[in-house]
C-alpha cells in the first residue's frame, strides 16, 4: 500500500516552461478539485555550484530535484547492529523491504530510462544495499556507464568507511564530489556496542579492536576526501543511551576534519526487522530527543535535518518512492538518453529559485521585524517549495519553526496512511496524523475539509488554506501575521 505522492514530472510531459512552472506552483493541484540551510550567497561560488542541484547536500535544492539510488552493491564489510543483512541498507535506507539488486547494466538502463521520464533527476547515488566501497567493482563499473551516458548526472556515494581510503583516488577520477561516511562514534569502547564484528585485511575483527579499526580508517577517509576537495557528509544514527550524548563528540571531529554536513539519523527499531537491536528491545529517539541533540550541536558541523532516510533503491524527491514505476520488468530493453526533459526542467527552475529566494528573504525581514516568541508549522507540499498539497492527500509534513530567526526547516514528520482514502476521511488515519503532529502549532495546507480541520482545532492545532501555492516562507510568514494579529484583536476585546 506503498501509494506514491503525485509527482511534478508526470504532470510534465510535452509541456511549455510556463505550463512547467505553473505546475510547480500547484503541484498539479487546482484548489477546487484536490482535495545545509545555506543558499548561494552563504559559501564559496564553487561550493555552490556543486551542491545548488543536490537535493541532500542543499535543503534549499530539495524543494526541486530528485535522487536515484541504484541498488548494484550487495556485500558488505561489517556488521551494525541496527542491520539485518536481509534488509536494505541502515547508512541510507529504510530497513524493512528488500530491495530488487541490479547488475551494473541494468543500473544503466533503469538510470537512463529514469532520467527521461523524471525531469527533475540530477543525482546518482549508490548507497547499498551493502558497501558501495566494499562491492567497489560493481559500483564503479555503474558510476562510469552512467556518467558516459549522462555526463551532467551528479555522482554520490555512500559508505561505511572501511574500504574507503582504497578508492579515493579513483573517486577523484571519476568526479565523484560527494561522498557520505557513516561514523556513529569516534570511542572504540562505544563503537563495539554498536559494531560486533569487522572484515578487514582478509581477517574478521570483534569487538574493541574491530571498532578502532573502523574508526581509524573512517577519519583518514575524511581527511583524504578534505585534502582532494571532496565534499563529504557524515551520517550518523542516534541510538539513544548508547551513542546519543557521544554525537556531539562525533560532531566537533568531523567538523574538525572538514565535514561539510552532519546528518543525524533516528535510529529505526523495529522486532519485525530481526536486526540485533530490534530484538533486543533497543528503542529509537523520540521526536524531541533528536531536535535537542540537533539543537545542541548547533555551532559545530552543519546540520542536515531535511533526511528521509531512503532506500537503497529510492527514485525521485526526497519523500517521494517512485521506485516501483521502474523495477526491472518495466524497463526497456534498449533506452537511450534525450537530455531534452531535463534541460527545459533546469530553466524553469533557475527562474522560479530566483523568485522563491526573494519571497524568503522579505518573509524573514518581516518575522524579524514583528515576531516575539517561536512557533512550529507543518507544511503540505508536493515540492517547488510551495503549499500546494491537499491535507488529505499528505503523508508528510514539513517542519518549520518561524520566529524573531525568521523561518527555519526543523524536520519531517511521516504518517503511514494520508486522511483521504478514495473520497472518504479516514478516522483511525486523522487520529495517528494527529498524535504525528504532537507540539505543531499550525498547519498549512492547500485545502482541507470541515471535518478534519475541526478534529486539529479540538486537539489545539489550527489549520489554513489561505495560503494556498505560496511559496512555503511566505505562507508561514502572513500566518504569523494574521495569527498574532487575531491573539492582540482577542486581548484587547477582552
Ligand atoms: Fe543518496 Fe545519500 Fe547521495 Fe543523497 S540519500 S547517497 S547523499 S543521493 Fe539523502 Fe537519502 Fe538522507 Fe541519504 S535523504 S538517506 S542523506
Ligand atoms: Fe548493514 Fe550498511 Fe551496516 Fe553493512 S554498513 S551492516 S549493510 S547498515
């Protein structure tokens, strides 16, 4: 029951640019019938320049672009105990669904055929389902097809480390400029909670031991991809009462060592998932645990909160899984690439990034100007960095905090099953969305019905759609307004 969000590019076939960027305001949605922070001018051009179309290095590009990974790489070289090798990847995935491995061919063809059909594609990533540095032939035999085929497509990686420091001059010559290291202690002691044994120098290493090795090898990896200007992103998942205060740690090192990104993960843990964690009752954080953890590492390496923790085998918008339009029994025996799709999708988004700057740029100077205290705002949107998605059609939400800061992206929050189900509100669906909602204040959508919108009022969180296709800052910025405006109104009647 895995129902994909409507996505921008199938509302764009054989469409002008203003149809496109139409399209991008609405999410395709008409209002009557459905129901690192860090933009251009805060880093170096050349920085920028490598991160503006990667969804995950920027949070501002995942408003518009899309990931492919493709799952070539099945071995791996160590064991964590939040993995069962069943399972995909735990670095870059959702455990729980196994994944359809490709033979680097076929990675080929699904990458090619993907790239026609889904204009907003501008990264490959290899992130499992084992070590993509480990399975190293298989993932560069994908990485050259690929970048022969599709030369602007982004090359990214992800890994446990290990193998690392082996393949980093051929990284280098292959272009790939973005590499993610999984580090999730920088104390052995630590590490061999989380890491029962190692494959290392033809030889299997337990406990301490096994975790110094990984550790070592993990910093020299960072520090050779510092020295060749590799942008690297750590990911790390927070397991609560193991490693969740040691992340800070693991934070000023990496940043120490020139990371340009910490991602810090929630720990999945789930019995169902028959990982060592899941049976042994492990839990994952909270909600709250992981913002202040976040929060407390506010200062050191930038934060990424805007991850969705995808499968090694996900296609399309961060929060999207568009994965089951191209499994290997859809795809063409013979494909070859037309650039035409991307390109026009890259010009109308030029344009319309321009204009979504500026609107952000006024919404912050008015919150600072009039906001005294912070709120929290769940956003509905297909992408294009609008409110453009009808409540009953999300399942997921957006976070962002605006207050005397201006407005800042926080997270995410998932549900499993949207509200609207084939024309009718589903109860038990409103109730979990509610309980997912927990400590938002507002939600803005692109239109919701009486019912719902009256059960979020009971449980003390207002909704609006009269802020319908704006752009997500803007919107949050005139809520404010009118919201604090209502509360003075109210005080002085009173
Ligand atoms: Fe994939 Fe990872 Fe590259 Fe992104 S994912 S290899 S850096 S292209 Fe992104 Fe997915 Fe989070 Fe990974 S949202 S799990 S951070
Ligand atoms: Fe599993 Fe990935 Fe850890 Fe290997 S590195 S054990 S595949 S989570």
């Amino acid at each position: 029951m895995d129902q994909p969000l409507i996505s921008l590019d199938t509302l764009f076939e054989e469409k002008s640019p203003e149809d496109m960027r139409a399209e991008l305001r609405t999410g395709g949605c008409s209002s009557s019938s459905c129901g690192s922070a860090a933009g251009a001018g805060d880093l170096p051009p050349e920085v920028w320049e490598k991160i503006k179309d990667h969804p995950c290095y920027s949070e501002e590009a995942h408003h518009y672009f899309a990931r492919m990974h493709v799952a070539v790489a099945p071995a791996c070289n160590i064991q964590c105990n939040y993995c069962n090798r069943k399972y995909d990847c735990a670095n870059e995935s959702r455990p729980g669904v196994v994944s359809e491995r490709l033979t680097p061919e076929q990675a080929l063809r699904k990458v090619v055929t993907v790239a026609n059909e889904v204009p907003q594609l501008s990264v490959l990533g290899i992130a499992g389902p084992g070590d993509a540095c480990y399975d190293w032939q298989k993932t560069k035999a994908t990485f050259e097809a690929v970048s022969a085929a599709i030369p602007d497509i982004k090359l990214c990686i992800s890994t446990n480390g290990l193998a690392l420091p082996d393949h980093v001059d051929e990284l280098v010559e292959m272009n790939v400029d973005h590499v993610t290291i999984t580090i999730n202690m920088v104390d052995p002691e630590i590490g061999a909670k989380i890491y029962p044994w190692i494959f290392y120098n033809h030889k299997r290493h337990t406990g301490i031991e096994a975790a110094e090795i990984l550790h070592e090898r993990q910093m020299l990896g960072l520090e050779m991809l510092q020295e060749r200007g590799i942008l690297t992103k750590i990911n790390s998942v927070m397991i609560p009462g193991i490693n969740d205060e040691h992340l800070k740690v693991v934070n000023a090192e990496v940043k120490k060592r020139g990371a340009f990104l910490h991602n810090i993960m929630p720990l999945i843990s789930d019995p169902a998932h028959g990982t060592h964690f899941g049976l042994t009752g492990q839990r994952g954080p909270t909600h709250a645990e992981l913002k202040r953890l976040q929060d407390a590492c506010a200062g050191g390496a930038n934060l990424m909160r805007h991850c969705r923790q995808c499968r090694a085998d996900a296609v399309g918008l961060l929060g999207e899984d568009r994965g089951q339009e191209f499994t290997l029994d859809q795809l063409p025996e013979e494909v070859a690439y037309d650039p035409s799709a991307r390109e026009s999708y890259r010009d109308v988004v030029a344009k319309e990034r321009g204009d979504h700057m500026a609107a952000k740029t006024t919404a912050a100077e008015a919150l600072q100007e009039m906001a005294e205290q912070s709120i929290q705002v769940a956003i509905v949107t297909h992408g294009g960095g609008r409110v453009n998605m009808h409540f009953g059609k999300a399942r997921e939400f957006q976070v962002y905090e605006a207050g005397p800061q201006g407005v800042k992206f926080i997270g995410h929050r998932r549900v499993e099953d949207n509200y609207c189900q084939g024309g009718f509100g589903e109860n038990a669906s409103l109730e979990t969305i509610i309980k997912t909602l927990e400590g938002i204040d507002a939600v803005l959508c692109a239109k919701i019905g009486d019912c719902p919108r009256q059960e979020l009022d009971a449980a003390g969180i207002h909704v609006s759609d009269a802020y319908a296709f704006d752009y997500i800052e803007e919107a949050i910025s005139s809520y404010y307004a009118a919201a604090f405006a209502s509360v003075a109104q109210q005080k002085l009647s009173a």
